[in-house]
C-alpha cells in the first residue's frame, strides 16, 4: 500500500485532481513552507502531543496534518483540533 506522501505526490501531479479538491471539497495543497507557517500560526501559544506535519489546507485557514503516530487531523481557524483518520498509514 502506498504511503500518505506518495499520494500526495500523485495529487500534485495531477491539475485537474487539484482542481477539483479545491472545488468540491475546498482542500488545497500549498507548498510546505506556506503550510509550515499557517500550522504555526495556528498553535501560537497552545500545546501539543505529536509531531505535526501539514500536507494541506481549506480556504478558511485550517491546515490538515499528519502525526507522528499515524494520524490524520484537522485544525481549524478557530481553535478547534480533531481526528479525521485513525490511521493515514
């Protein structure tokens, strides 16, 4: 099974799948030091457990990320944090 990464890479890749994520599901992925900065904007001041690692990003400002054990989350622009895969592996 591929990794996280490799389809990531495939995405990029792929115009129209860029295109159409950003339309239908407002996921966008930006390159790593846009991402880098808007995930350190957005734990200014707060504490986390893991590692992050962001890999994209919705038009309201949330940054999609990956944990160091596995995980797949979601941080808003608002503060809220959560889950949205067990496992990305």
């Amino acid at each position: 099974m591929e990794n996280v990464q490799q389809f990531i890479d495939r995405i990029k890749a792929d115009s129209y799948m860029q295109h159409y994520l950003s339309a239908e599901c407002d996921f966008d992925l930006e390159d790593d030091k846009q991402l880098e900065d808007d995930l350190y904007y957005l734990l200014d001041g707060g504490k986390c457990e893991f590692k992050l690692t962001p890999f994209g990003c919705d038009g309201s400002g949330g940054v999609y990320v990956l944990t160091d054990d596995g995980r797949a989350g979601y941080i808003d622009s608002e503060g809220s944090a959560g889950f949205a895969a067990m496992s990305a592996r």
